[in-house]
C-alpha cells in the first residue's frame, strides 16, 4: 500500500462514533485497531479473531493514519 494512499481506508464522520476515526466502510475506530497492534498482536490474529472484516492494509492504514496525526499535533508533556 502507497503510504500517501491509506487516506482512502479512514473515514470521519460525526454521525459515527462522534466523529472519531474509523475504517471506512466499517464502524471500527482506529484506536481499537492501534490498540491491538500496541499489544503485540500479530496482524494474522487480528484479522483472523477481532476484525475479519478488515485486511492487512486496512491495519497499515491505521498505523500510517496515527502517525500522520502526531507529526502535526503539538504533543505537550508534563
């Protein structure tokens, strides 16, 4: 998958989950797909046991999305 094009797999729409981002097509927020891949679950597992609607690009695309999303906010820590 072009790095540039993972755009296409991540929707935000207010009307669901408050406009948190998710998989287009699906009511599956990123954050959950990111949370599973924080915890060392392989991308075969996760398609296979938590989202088999999804696909191994679907998954990438969320990994790209969230760095997008930190190169431009302002991260501030205490």
């Amino acid at each position: 998958m072009d790095n540039g094009n993972y755009r296409s797999r991540i929707a935000v729409d207010p009307q669901i989950h408050f406009g948190k981002p998710c998989v287009a097509g699906t009511r599956i927020p990123v954050v959950d797909v990111l949370e599973l891949v924080r915890e060392g679950i392989s991308f075969k597992t996760i398609l296979s046991d938590y989202f088999p609607d999804l696909q191994e690009d679907d998954i990438r695309a969320c990994i790209h999305y969230a760095i997008d999303v930190v190169q431009v906010e302002d991260i501030h820590t205490a």
